[in-house]
C-alpha cells in the first residue's frame, strides 16, 4: 500500500490525502541521474513528499524525513521520494 501525503502548505483545499488508494504513477530523475518510479517501490511503505525550496514548512520536514528513514528504514524498507515543484 502506498499512502500519499501532501504538504502543509500545498494543500490549500481543505482535501485530504487519499489513504488506501492506489497512487499515481509517478517516475522522475534521481539525485544520480537514474530514473525512480513508484512502481518500482511496490511491496515497501513509501512516503511521496512534495516540495519546493522556497517552503519554510517544507524544509523544516527534512530533519523529521532524514530521522525517521534512520530508524524505521532499514527494519522495514521505508522509502521516502521528495518530488521537487
């Protein structure tokens, strides 16, 4: 299952983030220049993170990101995808 969240100040629609539902396919280059795609994370709890450099709320999530992925991801495969917009 992979649960799509949206950040603070990307969801100005009131909407909540769709939980048990399928996400989109969405693929993008990597840091090291190679493609990553949901699809190739199937079976692994991901966490889908949009964000933009000019959000004060967005860069105060990475500390919170880089912590959890220290301790949850290596026990249980937690993957975390930053989409830059």
């Amino acid at each position: 299952m992979i649960v799509l969240l949206v950040a603070a100040c990307g969801n100005t629609s009131g909407a909540l983030p769709a939980v048990d539902h399928e996400a989109p396919a969405i693929s993008g280059p990597a840091l090291d220049g190679s493609t990553v795609s949901l699809a190739s994370l199937r079976g692994h709890p991901v966490v889908v993170n949009f964000w933009a450099s000019w959000c004060l709320p967005c860069r105060d999530e990475f500390p919170v990101f880089r912590d959890e992925l220290a301790t949850l991801g290596p026990a249980d495969g937690l993957q975390i995808v930053g989409v830059l917009f």
